[in-house]
C-alpha cells in the first residue's frame, strides 16, 4: 500500500506564542528576514523562481528558523554575497545582526 506524501509546511507554526514574537520583532522582522532570504536567492542575472516566490516561501517559517538560515554554526552572521548592494546589502547587514542577537535570546528562552 502506497504512502501519501504531506506538505510538512501546513504544520509548521509561523508565529512563536507571545510575548516572544513580539519581543522578537513581530512582523518586521519576518519582513525583513523574508526579503534578505529572497535577495540571497536572486541574483542579478535572474532566477527561474521569481523574488515574490521567494519571499513567500520564507514568510511560512517562524523568525527563529529564518534567522538561523543568515548566521554560520557559531552563531555569527553569515558573509554577505557579493551580489548584494545598495538597499539590498543594508537590509542584509540589519538581518545579519538581527538574526544573531534572535539566536542568542531564543536559546536563552529555550526556544527552537
């Protein structure tokens, strides 16, 4: 007998309980986290997904996982890619020390 697959994004909570979401940055920071992702995954020379696509698919996750996506194993942002300027590479900049300082009060809370 067959097994169904499951889209495995449905179950994922977006939002952390309160006051964490909040005391994270709400929407601002999904916002924020979400355009950086959908920066990184297009380049300037163009990629078959669309910045919109993007965006959207980051937007299901909770900011803790989108912050973990922009810092190396230590806890330390990533490098940002080259590609990246003008807006694009301030925004990064913020998301890079945001998602730092989310990753070291979320472990402090004991959250994912």
């Amino acid at each position: 007998m067959p097994i169904g697959r499951v889209n495995a994004a449905k179950f994922i909570k977006r939002d952390l309980p309160e006051p964490h979401e909040t005391d994270f940055g709400g929407e601002e920071a999904h916002e924020l986290f979400n355009a950086f992702h959908a920066d990184i995954c297009c380049p300037p020379s163009g990629y078959s997904i669309s910045w919109d696509d993007w965006y959207a698919y980051a937007d299901q996750f909770p900011v803790t996982w989108k912050a973990d996506w922009f810092l190396e194993p230590g806890g330390e942002p990533k490098p940002i890619p080259a590609h990246l300027t003008g807006e694009a590479r301030e925004r990064a900049e913020r998301a890079g020390t945001h998602a730092a300082w989310v990753r070291r009060e979320a472990h402090r809370r004991g959250l994912r």
